[in-house]
C-alpha cells in the first residue's frame, strides 16, 4: 500500500495535460489515474518509442565502451607500445572516472534538469570518443579514456531517471526498464563483437570514431522529444563527491597493488587503509550535508539495499567474466580478435531472447523471484565456465555455459535495476538513479582489481597455461561472487517484497 509520504519516480508528470485527459473533459468519459500519469509521461505511443529508443542507444554507447576495448587491447600494445601495467589503466581509467563522478553527475541533473546535462554528457563523451580514436601516445589514449568516463557519469543517471520519469508505473515501466537493462547487458557482449570486428577489418580506433555520428544524431532527436524534468534547489556536495571518488579509488590501487607487493606490502596497506578513512568520511559527511549526493535515506528501504548489494556483486562478476574468457579464447586457442568477439554470440543472442520476455514474466511471477532464477543460472552457467583448463573444447566448456550465463542475465538486469529505483522520492531521483549505476561500476572495479589480484597467484610456467589457469580461478571467483547475490536477493529483496503485499 502507498502512502502519501511514498512516491514513484513515474508520478512526476513528464509535461501538460490535454483538457480530454481529465474527468469532464471533451470526451465525457472519467480517465483512470494510471492512464493519465501514462498520458502525462509519454505523450503518445510514437513520442514513447523515440524517448526509449533515444535512452537505449545513448546508453548503448556508454556500455559499449566499457568493453570495446577488450578484444582490441593486443593491437593497442603495438601501436602505442603500453606495458602490461599499463595497459591496464586503458580500462581503470574509464571505470573509476565513470563510477566515481556517478554521484556527482546525478545530482548534477537534479540541479540543472535532466535533459538539459544529458545533452552536455552527450557532448562530452562524443567529443571524448573522437580524442580516443585520434590518440597518438599512451598518455592521450588514457586522459581522453577519462574524458569519456566523465561524460558517461553523467549520461548513465540522467537517462535512467529521464526513463523512470517518462514512464509510468506498471506495464509501460517494466517494458521500458527491460529494454533499458537489455541494453546494459547486450551493450557488454556487443563491445566485444564491435571491437574485434573493427580490429580486425579496420583498427581499434574505428570503433571510438563511430561514436561520433551516433551521440550528433542523439542531440538532435533529444532537443526535439526528450520532456525537461524539474528542477530542484540546493547545491553540489562536492565533499562528498570527493571523498567517494578518492576512497573507492584508493581501495581499487591498494587491491591492484596487491598483485605485485602482496597483501601485507605497505604499498598495498596504506591505500586500502587510506581508502577505508576516506570512505567513512565519507559516511560523515553525508549525515550532516545539507544536500548530499548520496541521500541515506536512500538505504532505509530493504529492498533498494538489496539490488544495492546484488548488483555490486552481479556486476562485479561479469566484468571479471568478460576479461578473463576474452584474454582466453585469444591467447588458448589462439583466435583472432574478431573470432573472440563472435565467440560470445551464443550468450548474447539468448540473452536478448530472454530479455524481451522479463515483462511478462514479471506480471506472472513477481519481481523477485525473477531476479532470483536470473542471478541463479548466472552462477550456474559461471560455474560449469570455470572449469576451463587448457585442453576446454569451445562448445561445451565455453559456448554452452556461455549460453546459460545469457539467459541468467536477460533474466536478471530489467527485475534488479526495477528494485534499486522503485520508491524513491521525485527530489531524490538523479541520486537514486546515480546510485544504482555507481555501485554497477564500482562494484566492477573493486571485483576485477580482486579477481586479477588471485588470479595472479597462479603459474605453470607456460604461457597459454598460465592464461588458461588464471581464467578458471578467476571465474570460479566470480561464481562465489554470484553466489554471494544469491543469498542478497533471498535475503532481502524477497522479503521485503512480500512485506509489501
């Protein structure tokens, strides 16, 4: 049961309402309450497939980026002459920009209106993209990789909360947000076709310069069909900000470090420590802050803590899943990068076949126990993955737990994004919003700095050995990570759903 203190994010009306959409009007006919809120929202069928289409494929970019990277990492070493460490940053540099502005960026679109930071962050990751695809030296190829995290930390919450503004709860919300979370996870696998593709037939570079005309043609379609949100008062807690930034990247480079210096090194303690104080300022701070970023109110309700949890570790495990099976398919079977990128069609494709049905599996089941079956055969299909050695045939050591794995995530992304938003106060929308995708990426960071840091432990003295050894053990640690958002989503979210009923 709602309360009058309890809103949704899709109450806040999205634009005017015609005269026939009220009780009395020309039509002489009473329109129901969700019927208004849905005319409020999308202002038409065809006005609501150009505003989730223009969301969709400016995420799209966003998320692919995040991966395209990674079958064309052996080309970048050659033509920039980066080192293994070094290499490494072309990745960390855009995670822990993106996940640490996140915040900042959300309330960013609070301040200023949502649309409006949404057509500068398109701005800034276009132009970002062109730098990258033109860099002539590492330090370029890096700064510019930052560039593009700052513009996605304030693409990824402003369309989220521009979604859940422009749709209203329900059927129309669900079939949004399930697009949406098709996106994120349809994005991650098609970054690895995308970039072997374009390594292959092009260079690495051509994929970043596609960018370009994609984010030009997002402006226009924006300033012409995306609804303005309302603006909120208060001001930047740029403390705060700070403070999440420096501490979740302390903890990344102290985990990182951990690799080379091992776990009681002090060049591995005093980050970790560092990072820690820095985060419980960080707590501090956001008690007393007029206007924090991060609102705590934000984790009173169990089920929001829950997705929360959930997807710091979900996400965290499929990060490590992408890095860990590319460098695998590559270096053991010695493909090209555009085979490697094809090697992950099988998830890819039963991951959109199970995605587009989540909205009507939603309406049968409940929220919860969707989320749970996804994140359960997420695991399963990571488990039966780790079991890789050097002697793995593609089909039923790779593709098939691939294939598993895509239908755990189709499952999964739409129920477990549904439950971080849903609730929050219209003032607390862009931090919501940016909450959600910043525990998804750092929750990415902090797992993948873990996962190398094992991973590393492990040696055979041959090459394609060693490669093969570190993925299992890797990967088996991303099966406890989902394991772990088992136990998250019965725990908590479960629960508190049926608390609600």
């Amino acid at each position: 049961m709602r309360t009058a203190a309890t809103h949704d994010i899709g109450d806040a009306p999205a634009g005017p309402v015609s005269d026939s959409s009220r009780p009395g009007g020309p039509s002489g006919h009473r329109t129901t309450a969700p019927r208004r809120q849905a005319q409020r929202a999308s202002g038409g069928p065809v006005r609501s497939t150009l505003i989730l289409a223009i969301i969709c494929i400016s995420y799209f970019m966003v998320i692919l980026d995040n991966s395209i990277v990674f079958t064309g990492l052996p080309q970048i070493r050659l033509d920039m002459g980066f080192s293994e460490t070094g290499l490494s940053w072309i990745t960390n540099a855009y995670v822990l920009v993106f996940g640490g502005l996140l915040l900042l960026g959300a309330r960013a679109g609070d301040l200023f209106g949502h649309r409006k930071v949404f057509l500068y962050s398109l701005v800034v990751f276009s132009l970002a993209s062109l730098l990258v695809g033109a860099a002539q030296s590492a330090w370029w190829l890096i700064a510019a990789r930052a560039l593009q995290g700052v513009g996605a930390a304030v693409l990824a919450p402003s369309a989220l909360s521009l979604l859940t503004r422009s749709f209203a709860e329900g059927k129309a919300r669900n079939r949004a947000m399930a697009a949406y979370s098709a996106v994120a996870g349809l994005g991650a696998a098609f970054g690895l076709v995308v970039g072997g593709l374009v390594a292959d037939l092009i260079s690495w570079r051509a994929g970043f310069f596609l960018n370009v005309p994609i984010g030009i043609v997002m402006m226009m379609l924006a300033v012409r069909f995306l609804p303005e949100t309302e603006l909120r008062g208060g001001r930047f807690d740029v403390a705060g900000a700070l403070l999440a930034t420096l501490g979740s990247t302390a903890l990344v480079l102290g985990i990182v470090d951990a690799a080379d210096h091992g776990w009681t090194a002090p060049a591995t303690l005093l980050p970790l420590a560092a990072g820690a104080v820095l985060l419980a300022l960080f707590v501090g701070v956001e008690r007393r802050a007029a206007h924090p970023i991060v609102p705590l109110r934000l984790f009173a309700s169990r089920e929001r803590s829950g997705a929360y949890a959930t997807r710091m570790l979900y996400m965290g495990a499929m990060i490590g899943f992408f890095f860990f099976t590319a460098q695998f398919v590559q270096s053991v079977y010695g493909w090209t990068p555009l085979r490697a990128g094809l090697a992950f069609l099988p998830m890819t494709l039963v991951n959109f076949v199970f995605a587009i049905r989540v909205p009507r599996l939603l309406e049968r089941f409940g929220r919860p126990w969707v989320l749970a079956a996804g994140v359960v055969l997420t695991a399963v299909g990571m488990a039966w993955l780790s079991r890789l050695d050097l002697y793995t045939p593609y089909l039923t050591g790779v593709a098939l737990p691939m294939m598993v794995i895509g239908a755990g995530q189709g499952l999964a992304l739409a129920p477990m994004t549904s439950s971080g938003v849903d609730g929050v106060a219209p003032e607390d929308a862009g931090a919501g919003s940016g909450l959600v995708n910043t525990v998804h990426q750092i929750g990415s960071a902090l797992a993948l700095s873990i996962l190398t840091a094992v991973a590393a432990t492990v040696s055979t003295g041959h090459a394609a050995a060693d490669i093969a050894a570190r993925s299992a053990t890797a990967l088996t640690g991303s099966a406890v990570l989902l394991a772990l958002a088992v136990v998250a989503v019965l725990t908590l979210i479960v629960p508190a759903r049926a608390s609600r009923k």
